[in-house]
C-alpha cells in the first residue's frame, strides 16, 4: 500500500485546500494506506518538505492550486519520486492537462490505483531564475503585467483581482518587439504575449496551446501578434475553446529550447508563480516527473 505525505500550504487559500485534503484522506486511510500532513509556510518551504518527504520514498502530494502544484512538481523533477495532485485550487490547469477527476472519490482511486506516468517540466533560466523548474507554461506579454498586477492588489482578492489586473494591462498595452530563438532560430513577433507551454491550459482553463501534450519531449511556442483592441478581445474569448490558433495573427512554433526577448522591459511569469524580467529561456526536460494518474 502506498504512502503519502500531503504538502499544503495554509497561506494560500489554505480552508479551500484543507477540505479538499479532509475528504480524500478519509478515503485513503479507509483503504489502508498511510497519509502524513506537512503545512508548509512558504512555496520555497513546500519544496524543501517535498524534497524530503521524496526522499523518503513517499508518494508526494500537493494539495491547492497550480502555484503549489508548480512548485512541488518542480522540486520532484529529475529526482525519480511519485507525485500527486488533490487539486483545490482556482484554476488546476496542470490537472486539467492531465485528465484528473475532481471529485474526492475519483482523485482517491488515481492516487490508490493510478498508474505513474511520466511527463516533461521545464527548465526556467533568467538573470534572477537559474534552473528553476515549472510545469505548466512560461508567458511573457500581457497575460504576465496581468498576473503582476493582480498578485500586488491590496484591495482586490481571488478572481476579481484577476479580472482587474486583465483589464489594468489591456487599457494600457502597447505592442512589443520580440525576438523568440526556437531550438537556435531567431524568429521576430510584434504583438501581444509568447507563451511557451507544456501544458495546453493556462490562466484557469484557457486553452492556449490545445495541441501542447506533457510527454512528448517539446513546447508549443504560442505567439499573439499585434491586432485591433476589438479583435484581441474577440481572440481572448476564444482560448476557452482554443479556436484562437485558427487566426492569422497566431503562430505556433514547437522546440526544446525556447529563448525570449524584447524590444522593453518586460515580465514574464511561469505557473503563475515566478516574476521577473525578459529575457529567459525555457528548456524542456523530457519525462523529468513521475505524476499518479
């Protein structure tokens, strides 16, 4: 029988998390198998414990949303441990990715009888990020002044800050010049954002690269160029269904390693999570994470 130690972290919609862990520990335990619960106090405190907790041969569970479930996974790579998710977070892209059930009963069954599959991360590396390690997507454009602008709201909280933080970026947005190295060429992009993503979701179940898949070795490099106002609205509305690749202003690239600059400063975001400045590089490591599903 498997056992499990669960990381939450209580800071960050910390009741959310600890009732979705509360019901699918009951089911686990009921099973026999063995559960311990570490509170992290920080993401980089989650890392350590998983880290450890990896260490010791445990199956390793991140219970919240995409930042914990980015940070966790990211700690795991490379190291050969099992993860899994009890996803209770606001968007859960990464599980989304995966197909996991959301139901207490159906993520209980994948963490007692799923099967370990393996699936690519990525290698994050700036002037302020070397070697970090995310699982979703590295964005660099609007969607990330978005996220800035949201993450440093005092008075708006959960989604609000999110839509206000979208509109805050857009009414102010000028086009950018990037210059985007895929795998050692140069390819140029006036525009909106480039996303390179592993996962086909971002931003709470935006399908912004559909034909991006976990474990086949490669980003999807999403490029938005520049439009309209009106016509950018109209693409942003699309990415629920994905139907924005169709447009002439989106380009698709795929590469393993995927370098981005612009013509201004600029940040760029990876999970949701990390926030710096352009340039950086993504690097696929394939197969680098162990994932229950």
């Amino acid at each position: 029988m498997r056992q499990f130690t669960a990381v939450v972290n209580p800071t960050a919609g910390g009741a959310t998390s600890a009732a979705a862990l509360l019901k699918v520990a009951r089911l686990l335990r009921e099973a026999g198998a063995e559960l311990e619960t570490e509170y992290s106090r920080s993401l980089a405190h989650a890392r350590e414990l998983a880290r450890h907790a990896g260490e010791r041969g445990r199956v390793v569970l991140a219970v919240g949303g995409d930042g914990i479930t980015g940070s966790i996974g990211g700690a795991l790579s490379g190291t050969g441990a099992l993860f899994g998710l009890v996803p209770a977070g606001r968007g859960n892209d990464f599980a989304r990715a995966l197909g996991l059930p959301g139901d207490p009963e159906g993520v209980a069954r994948v963490l007692l009888h799923g099967t370990p599959r393996a699936v690519d991360t990525i290698e994050v590396t700036s002037s302020v990020h070397a070697g970090t390690v995310v699982l979703g997507s590295v964005y660099a454009g609007v969607d990330a002044l978005a996220n800035l602008h949201a993450n440093r709201s005092r008075l708006l909280r959960g989604s609000a800050s999110y839509y206000a933080g979208a509109l805050r970026a857009i009414s102010t947005w000028r086009p950018v010049g990037y210059r985007i190295t895929v795998d050692g060429q140069e390819h140029t992009c006036t525009g909106y954002t480039v996303v390179a993503a592993n996962s086909s979701y971002y931003g709470s179940a935006r399908r912004i690269a559909p034909e991006a898949r976990l474990d086949d070795g490669l980003l999807d490099v999403v490029m938005i160029r520049d439009a309209p106002r009106r016509l950018f609205f109209a693409l942003m509305k699309e990415l629920d269904t994905g139907a924005h690749i169709h447009r002439p202003q989106v380009r698709v690239l795929r590469g393993r390693e995927i370098r981005i600059e612009a013509d201004r400063d600029l940040p760029y975001g990876a999970d949701g999570e990390i926030e710096a400045a352009l340039p950086v590089t993504a690097r696929v490591l394939p197969g680098a994470l162990r994932v229950l599903c």
